[in-house]
C-alpha cells in the first residue's frame, strides 16, 4: 500500500510525506480493510483537500491526523445529514475576506503585500494600485498562446510584447504594447506602463476588437512611432484567460475566498444534481413599495408548491430612494425589512430550507460612497435574520460558493458609467450588453474605471477581481435584463424587480443555464 499511497500523493499532487504521515495512513487503510480501488478514492480525497486547504507541500503526521478525521466526517454527511445541509455546501464571501493575494511578477507567485488590509490604508496601497492590476494582466497574457513559442516551431507566428522605455530612438518601427489608458494632458490620450507613458494618436485605428475602452483599462496596442507619439493601428483588450489555465498555472492558491470543501469536486456534482432547484437572483428590490410586496408574495406562493429553489439572492436598491440618516427612514427601513421577514415565514418550507442573501446597493445604509460597499448594518436586520434559518447579509460586491460553482454578485450601473467615461466608442449596432460583459472579463476587474469616478478602497482592490473567471457573473444593473455567456462564464443582469416588470432571473447550477422570469401585474 505505500507505493499506492507516494504514487497519489507525490506523483500526482506533488506532496513529501513524513515517515509518521505514511505510517498513518497505511495503519488508516489496513484497519479499515480499503481494497485498492476505495484506498485510492480516499487518498485522492485527502490529498485534494489538504492542496486546497494550501497546508504546504510536506505532510507531517499532526495535520493529516486532524484532516483524516475530518474528511471522514464530512464524507459521512452527505448521507447521513442530507446533500445540502452542510456548511462546506453553500458560503457567502464577503469583499472584506477575500484573501489579500497580489501578484509579484520577481517569484512569479501570490504573496500577502501588507500586514493588515484596512480601509484607512497607507498610501503604498494607493501606490501599487494599478501597478498590481498591470503585473495581474501582463503574466496573464504573456502564458497566452499569441504571446509563448512553443519549441521548434516558427518563433515568427508569436508577438512579443515591448515596453515604452524601449521605444525611444526607434522612430517608424512597429510595437506591440501593454498598458493603461489614461489623460495626463487634458485632451490627450496616453498609454502607461511600468517604464514610462506615450501619447497615443488613435484618429485612424484601422481594427478595434469588442469592449469598452475607458480610462484606467488596459489594452493592448499595435501602432509604429512618429514624433515621439504612438500611431494606433490597432487597440484591443487583454486577451482572456479559461479557469482551468489560472487553476493550472496556480493550483495550490485560494484566490476566490471561503475555506476548502471537504469534498472532492466529483462529490459536489453529485450534490448539484440533487438538488438542482434553481437560485433566484432579484435587483433593485424596493421594500417601500406596496406593489414590491404583493410580487413578493406572489413569488414566494409559486415557489411553495414545489421544491424550494436553492438561494434566494437579493440584491439593492431596497428603497426606492436614497436612504438619509437621521431622518424618519431609519426606522422606516427597519420596518421594511421586518416586513419582509414576516412575509418570507409564511412559507415555511422556503424560510427553513433556502438561502437568502441581501447584497446593498447604492441607496442602502451605510458606506462612504467607495468599493466595496459594508453590509446593511444588524441594527436593520436583526428581526429578519431571526425569522430565517440561512441567511446572510453582505457587502457589494461578494462572491458566493455553491458546491463546486463560484459565483461573483457586483450590484453597479456599470453601463452607464463606462459608456459615460469611454474613451473609444464602441462600433456601432453591436450588442452593448456583450461589450460590457467581456470588457469586465477581459479587464479581469468589476470596475476598471478611473479612481476619481469611482473611487476603491486601494488595500481592497483585490476583492473586486474577476480572476479566475467565476462561473457565474451577477452585474446586477438598471438596464434591459440580459444573459451572456463567455469565457464559459454566465453572466446575468436581471433587470429592475420594482420599477420593471417584476422580473427576476432563474439560474440552474447543473445546466449552466439561466431563465428569464417575470411576475403578471395583477
């Protein structure tokens, strides 16, 4: 058995074990009397979850004594507890435990850039701000297939990237270059890299790929040197990269949030199947609305005569107009949210068996005005959080495991914001909502807009990547409902609940798939 158990853990995860560690294991598999197929299972199982939990790559006999115990009691409540009673089954990632990896491109790996991640941070995070967003997207390009020859092939298919500082005294010649839009002179537009910045003349870009081009995005630009001013021939975004290539490239790094499960992915399928009902996804919820609430219940009675839907994601506005403290709407907004939870504990299946996750929007208490926004404070909430038995308030944005799915909940009228602030326009009749969707991808943030327009808390920053690309993709907008699907990412927008038609979007885990719904106006 001790060749079965190195042919697991060191050849195929890469993982030393201690003399102690491989004693207790083969003492683990001959108690039970594991035949080679179970014993093989069970070590895949164990080394994927101590990978995931990033214990290193040495496995000592302490550690691996506490996982061997713990993996088979969550082995053992799939069964006996039901598939989605587990805590490992559905968890809320709020912004603010996002784990604060940036990219260092001198190891080539993620490391922890400050002692403490605050929102008064120092001006070192302000400062490397943009500079990690740049390293983040450079290594992201150059492991592309354009960008790395492969040996013994013809090097001249391959592009190679340059610098500015390269550029000086190579007048004519043509350059490929990485590196942020930006007005440092008022009406001019610049790139900016690590070495330096360039004028850019974009009057007779000849090809111009989807996206939106805004100041503070990253794009990539063909164009020779005149005068000391890059002609623009071409202009596109940073080409993106699949989940399982940022999985490969990094496999032992948690750059989504929330503990490892203590199932293997296989096992999480299993789950989804099961209980495949859906998650509801609403945006702009006004509370303060008496036709809010008759949907409400109209939604909530259709969902009782079937299975309950897995989650309930809510998402702001929940008022329809902004919230003022000290005012009358302090207590006004409480008895909102009471209201609601009395509404919800009417149906006593759904309150005992599903989810539910308020995200805030913009006019919901409390936050600065910068990303990301804190949650509703308990003070609001309370009462409601007592009628229900899973339930999470959390900040916007956040980022929500589902069995094996990550999903990222961004609550911004992004749209108008970005068209607002581009640079470039987008060709015309193209589909807006596509442009949107692959720039936020492309851009690998949920927010690639200058800080002055919408300003991020700096030591924070990480927490607003879409990187790795998720699963799933909720901008929740005020703009027409919409599904996209790209980087074999789903990306939803659905719409306005309150002030539309009532609509809603059904997201369906197994299939990938979601469904645009609407409530009849009675």
């Amino acid at each position: 058995m001790q060749s079965l158990i190195y042919k697991v853990f060191t050849r195929k995860y890469s993982l030393s074990l201690q003399a102690d560690a491989l004693e207790l294991l083969s003492t683990v598999i001959a108690q039970n009397e594991l035949s080679t197929v179970d014993a093989t299972k069970w070590l895949e199982l164990l080394a994927d979850t101590w990978t995931k939990r990033e214990a290193g790559p040495l496995v000592e006999a302490g550690p691996l004594k506490d996982l061997v115990a713990a993996v088979s009691a969550g082995t053992s409540s799939v069964s006996s507890r039901g598939a989605d009673s587990a805590s490992d089954v559905f968890t809320v990632i709020s912004a603010f435990d996002v784990p604060p990896l940036w990219y260092d491109p001198s190891t080539k790996a993620f490391t922890h850039p400050f002692s403490k991640a605050e929102i008064l941070s120092s001006a070192e995070a302000k400062a490397s701000l943009f500079r990690q967003r740049y390293d983040l997207i450079k290594q992201r390009v150059l492991r592309n297939e354009n960008f790395t020859p492969v040996m013994f092939s013809d090097h001249n298919r391959f592009r190679t990237l340059s610098t500015i500082d390269s550029l000086q005294g190579r007048e004519g010649e043509r350059f490929l270059l990485l590196g942020m839009l930006a007005q440092l002179e008022e009406g001019k537009l610049f790139l900016e890299d690590r070495a330096g910045s360039i004028e850019l003349d974009v009057t007779n870009v000849g090809k111009r790929a989807h996206g939106l081009f805004t100041e503070s995005s990253f794009v990539l630009v063909d164009g020779c040197v005149e005068d000391g001013v890059l002609r623009v021939d071409e202009i596109g975004l940073p080409p993106p990269e699949s989940r399982d290539v940022t999985r490969n490239a990094f496999p032992n790094v948690n750059l989504f949030g929330g503990s490892p499960s203590l199932r293997t992915e296989v096992q999480l399928r299993e789950i989804e199947v099961a209980t495949d009902n859906g998650m509801v996804i609403l945006s702009d919820v006004w509370l303060d609305q008496p036709s809010t609430m008759r949907a409400l219940r109209v939604l909530f009675d259709g969902f009782s005569h079937s299975a309950p839907p897995i989650a309930f994601i809510f998402i702001g506005d929940f008022s329809s107009r902004p919230f003022v403290a000290g005012s009358g709407d302090t207590t006004q907004y409480r008895d909102n949210m009471t209201a609601l939870g009395q509404l919800i504990s009417e149906f006593p299946d759904i309150s005992r068996s599903s989810h539910f996750v308020f995200v805030p929007g913009a006019n919901d208490p409390w936050g600065s005005g910068a990303l990301p926004k804190p949650r509703i404070a308990e003070y609001f909430t309370k009462r409601l959080e007592s009628r229900l038995s899973h339930v999470a308030f959390t900040t916007n944005p956040c980022r929500i495991k589902y069995c094996a799915h990550e999903i990222v909940v961004f609550r911004e009228d992004l749209l108008k914001r970005i068209r607002r602030n581009c640079v470039l326009e987008p060709e015309e009749g193209t589909d807006v909502a596509k442009h949107l969707v692959r720039t936020i991808i492309d851009q690998g943030h949920l927010c690639p807009l200058p800080q002055r327009t919408r300003p991020v808390y700096w030591a924070y920053d990480h927490a607003m990547r879409v990187y790795p690309v998720p699963d799933v993709l909720v901008l929740a907008d005020r703009f027409d409902a919409y599904s996209v699907n790209y980087e074999k990412c789903h990306c939803v927008n659905p719409g306005e609940f309150s002030s539309g038609e009532f609509s809603f979007f059904m997201y369906y885990p197994v299939s990938r798939t979601s469904q645009y719904s609407k409530i009849p106006k009675s």
